[in-house]
C-alpha cells in the first residue's frame, strides 16, 4: 500500500487504541484528559469515529466536571469535531450536553462575548 493508507491504518489503530482506554477507565481523570487532548489532535476523516469521539468527551466532562484540563480539552476537541463535521453540532444541543457545556462555561468562566462584539 502506499504511505498515506499506511498512515491511515496508523491513526485508525491509534483512535481504536485512545478510545478504548477511555471507555475502559472512566473515572481516570489523567486517562481522561489525555484522552480528550489526543483525539483534539487526532486528523479524522470519517463522521463515525468523530461521533464516537465527541461522545467520550462529552461523558469525560460530564464525568470530570472538576477537573480543568478534562474541560479544558473536551471543549477544544468539541469545537474542532463541530468544526470539521457542522452536523455533529446538533450533538451538543440536547438537554444533557448543553447542562454539561453550561456547566463548563461557569466553573471555567470562558467568554462568550467580546466588547467588540457588543459594540457593534
């Protein structure tokens, strides 16, 4: 095979590797994070395996509410999963992601707006 499907069996087995230990160990909050910030960097190029990553993030929020880095992570892997798949987005409208979202934004205290905004 050429390289690029070389490099694609790669990231696949390393998605399938990063996603299992978090599902494995839940209440790791190191697993967690680092979870969160690899699949952030992961080049996915298939809806399925952003799904999947967007919901073990949302649950690693949920679950590690406290914990800054999993939030911090979560939030930018969420972004860059809705970023690279709009539809996607639709995920973090619901009832229970938008609590765990909210809950993020007032614990973290992250900017909605900017002054900029308001003045125009």
């Amino acid at each position: 095979g050429t390289e690029s499907d070389e490099t694609t069996i790669e990231l696949n087995g390393f998605f399938d590797l990063v996603t299992s230990e978090m599902k494995k160990r839940p209440g790791s909050v190191h697993i967690q994070a680092g979870g969160c910030g690899m699949l952030r960097n992961l080049p996915l190029s298939r809806r399925e395996q952003a799904e999947t990553a967007m919901i073990l993030v949302l649950e690693a929020m949920k679950n590690h509410s406290e914990d800054s880095m999993v939030q911090f992570e979560g939030c930018h892997a969420l972004l860059w999963y809705s970023s690279k798949f709009p539809e996607l987005a639709a995920m973090l409208q619901s009832e229970e992601n938008s609590r765990v979202l909210f809950k993020s934004h007032l614990r973290y205290d992250i900017p909605t707006t900017t002054s900029d905004d308001e003045e125009s």
